[in-house]
C-alpha cells in the first residue's frame, strides 16, 4: 500500500485498481521502481529525456505497441531510468521481439484498452505527489512549531527532531556534539568527510556514515563568506522519501537558528547594560533613591528595603565570554537564585531577607557558594568569591556589596579556585582588607593578625608573600567562625 511519507510505484498502483483492465506486456521486474513523475507522451524522443521514475503515457496517435518504434522507446526509456510505459492496447497481437526487450531491460510496459493520456495521468498523479504533499506539510509543521519562538538552542533541536522524526544536534567546527542527540553527530569521528566543517563558504553537506544512512550538515552563521562554527546534524535514511524535504527544512531552522542567536546576544547585552546603569543609579542614591530610580529597580524585579547580603564574583585572568551565562547556570543548580549583574571586575548579586538573616546564613551561604565554584572549577573557569555582611535598605546594600568587594580581593590573593571570603564587622578579615586597601592602615591591620611580627626579622611584602597573614576561607572544613581579632591599644609616642 503507498502511504503519504514513501514514494508509491507502478506496481502498487496497479494492484490498487487505479488502471483497470490493465495487461503487462513486459517488464514485470521494474514494477517496483519508485514512480515520480507521470507525463503524457509527444514522441519518442521526449522519453529519452525524462526524469528517472517517470512513467510516460502514449495515446494510440502516438505510439503505437505494434509498431518498431516502441523498442527504440523502450531502449531510451531504459537509459532514462522510466518507470513504465503506458500504451493503447492494439487488435492484433503485439511482437513477441517487443515483450522480450522490455523484460530483459525491466522497463514495464502496461497495456490499456482505451488510453486517454490526460484522464491517466489525474489518475496516477494524484498518488505520485503524495510524497510532495506530505514534504510541505512537514515545512508547514516546522514553520508554525518555529513561530513559538522557543527560548533555548534545545527548545530549537527538540522541534527540529520532533518533525524530522530522526536525531539532531547541535556540532561544533571539529564535529563535538554542543547540545542535542549524540547519535547524530558521532559517526563524524575519524569521518573523512569531517574537513567539509572547515570549508571558507560553509554550505548543506551531506555525509554517507553506513550503510542506508546519510548525514545532512547544514552550517549556522551571520556572516555567509566565513567558516561556520556550528552546524546542525541530522541523520536520516539515505532512501527517505523526505529527504528533500528534510534538507528544506534544515535550511529553515538555521535560519531560526541564527535569528535566535543574534536575538538572544543582543536582548542579553542590553539587559546586562541597563541593570548594570540601574545598580549604579541606586548605589549613588543609596540614601535617598529618586521615585524613577525605585520604579525601575521594580520592573526589574529588584527589592531594595529589607536586609541585603551582597556576594561579589570574580575570574581569574580574562573571563570566557560565556562566563556570566556559566555562573547563573551555576548557581541555579546550588538554588541559588542569582540575577548576576556586571561589575568594573566582575558580577554581584544579593539575596533579601525581611529580617537580620544572622550570622549562620552567611556561613552556610559561602558553603554553598564554594561547593558550586569548585564544580564549575573542574569545567575550567576559576572563580573567587566575596560575601558582604547584612545591611538594612538600599544604603545597606551599598555597603554590603563594598563589604563583598574587599573580601574578593582576599579570595583572589589566595589564588585557588573556589575560594570564598566573608567580611564580618571588626574581624580579622576585614582588617585585612584594609591592610590590602591602605598603607596607613597596615600597621594596624599586622598586629592584630599575627601577635608575633614583632619577631620577625623582615616585614612583609608583596615580594615575599610568604609573611603575609594568612586569611580565614569559607569551606565545607571550617566549621566556626573566625574569632575577633584581640583589641590592641598602641602606646601613646
């Protein structure tokens, strides 16, 4: 039975009864040839030029079964690749010679009693485009399902795999699969076609990896002159009758693709501008926040009265430009919901309580904070961290995020991933981060740190770090909180 996805033939059409009263004369092996095109026939020299699996209809003016002719026909039908012959049956006996070439070059040749070109051709049209049918039905499925504008590369290869019915992923430039299916993208290892990713003018490829299978590369770029660096992978049947039609839509969801790449960057730009211009608005007005600056910080979703503790995050060396997109996944995963927002050197962010969380919140919380930066450690960003104390209102949040800053730059001076800071009032890590931040300072900031740098023979420096105090880090080991530094009263000079 012919089905709307796969090509029909010949020989499925004639079991249906669409051709009543037919008679094969010749050819019977070919019946199963997948039946294309139906056209009806002028001369002998139109069959010589078909499309391979067209089946040719001949009215009884045109050609006739008994004449010599119709073996040239069936021998340049052959070198064409037809589907059949179709020919008025004649009152006399047909040559014998004629039903034996057609059998020995498998050209179906179908005998009619009355042959009425255009009537036969509706008939069996209606069944050859089925496939054509069935291929824009499944664009049109992929346009509309495309039109929901889905908000995640994976939202984008599910839909894609769900109407092409088969495996996609997301590749990058060297053939390692990014986001989706595995299946589709790991017959490109050692694969000698794997050279097309690096083409200059990256177009569809297609990649023979086994037997009766095919992989479609299409290429997702802005810019069509330079190498892509992601492309989508589908593997299909290499016999699909939509593969046409599977191509098509490749075509149409890079598009989509590269629409919603370019979409995504700028929409993130330009909210990671407009919350970091709106943080600096509220820090400066921190005492008194104008009305605008208050209905701005609500539509971004901000609460600005209750008590705030800030975290300030910094890399090492020159952040990944996917660093910000890392972290949020990051912490997200530790439930913590972090609206990062961009710093001079780094990201903040704060979480608000209706009352004074105490100190156990923010110890628990630089717990939480270094088990998730030790996890993204092992994926190659190495991150500090700095945890402000709790402060009241939006000055409070001013001063928490300053708090969260200079223990930062603790964490960073240690140099090991994950490190964890956390500033509390009149404690040796804040006199430390006055001793980093002013000279003047120091020599308060040494004492109460290391009772005994009086017998030093050297004063620290930044050329002998060795001498510096050592400051107390927030990890899953630490369980109590650093002690206060002893009061000292230097003696009048």
């Amino acid at each position: 039975m012919p089905t709307e996805e796969g090509p029909v033939s010949l020989g499925q059409l004639l079991a249906l009864g669409v051709l009543p009263g037919h008679e094969v004369l010749g050819g019977a092996d070919g019946l199963n040839r997948p039946l294309r095109y139906v056209l009806p026939g002028a001369s002998p020299r139109q069959v010589g030029k078909a499309e391979a699996g067209t089946v040719v209809v001949f009215e009884a003016d045109r050609l006739d079964a008994r004449d010599p002719l119709a073996e040239v026909v069936i021998r340049m039908g052959s070198r064409a690749g037809i589907a059949g012959i179709i020919l008025r049956r004649p009152a006399d006996p047909v040559p014998q010679s004629t039903r034996d070439l057609a059998n020995k070059l498998h050209v179906p040749v179908v005998l009619l009693d009355d042959v009425d070109a255009g009537a036969v051709v509706a008939a069996l049209d209606a069944h050859v485009r089925r496939p054509e049918v069935a291929g824009a039905r499944l664009l049109t499925e992929l346009v509309q399902r495309l039109r929901g504008a889905p908000r995640r590369s994976e939202d984008l290869l599910r839909v894609l795999g769900a109407v092409l019915r088969c495996p996609i992923s997301l590749v990058d430039s060297e053939g390692r699969t990014v986001a989706g299916d595995a299946t589709a993208s790991t017959a490109l290892a050692g694969h000698p076609q794997r050279e097309l990713l690096h083409r200059r003018r990256p177009a569809l490829n297609e990649a023979a990896i086994g037997e009766g299978q095919l992989l479609l590369l299409q290429p997702l770029g802005l810019i069509p002159d330079a190498p892509a660096n992601l492309w989508l992978a589908a593997r299909l049947a290499s016999t699909s009758p939509l593969l046409d039609a599977s191509r098509r839509a490749l075509e149409i969801a890079s598009w989509a693709f590269t629409a919603y790449l370019a979409n995504d960057t700028l929409a993130a730009e330009r909210a990671n501008r407009e919350r970091a211009l709106l943080l600096t608005d509220v820090l400066e007005h921190a005492d008194a926040p104008p009305r605008h600056t208050v209905e701005r910080a609500t539509a971004a979703g901000w609460r600005l009265f209750g008590w705030h503790t800030a975290v300030h995050l910094t890399t090492d060396g020159t952040p990944a430009t996917d660093a910000g997109l890392r972290l949020r996944e990051c912490l997200s995963r530790h439930d913590l919901d972090a609206d990062l927002i961009e710093r001079p050197d780094g990201w903040a962010f704060w979480l608000t309580t209706d009352t004074d969380p105490g100190p156990a919140h923010g110890i628990q919380l630089g717990r939480t904070l270094r088990r998730a930066l030790l996890q993204e450690g092992r994926h190659g960003l190495s991150v500090s961290a700095g945890i402000g104390r709790p402060h009241q209102g939006t000055a409070g949040l001013r001063q928490s995020l300053r708090d969260a800053h200079q223990a930062v730059l603790l964490a960073r001076a240690r140099g090991a991933d994950g490190t964890v800071e956390h500033i509390e009032a009149m404690n040796i890590t804040r006199l430390l981060a006055t001793w980093y931040g002013s000279a003047a300072l120091s020599e308060v900031a040494r004492p109460a740190s290391d009772p005994s740098h009086r017998r030093r023979p050297h004063r620290p420096t930044a050329a002998n770090p060795r001498l510096l105090p050592r400051p107390r880090v927030l990890d899953d080991d630490h369980r109590h909180r650093p002690r206060r530094a002893p009061q000292h009263h230097p003696e009048a000079p």
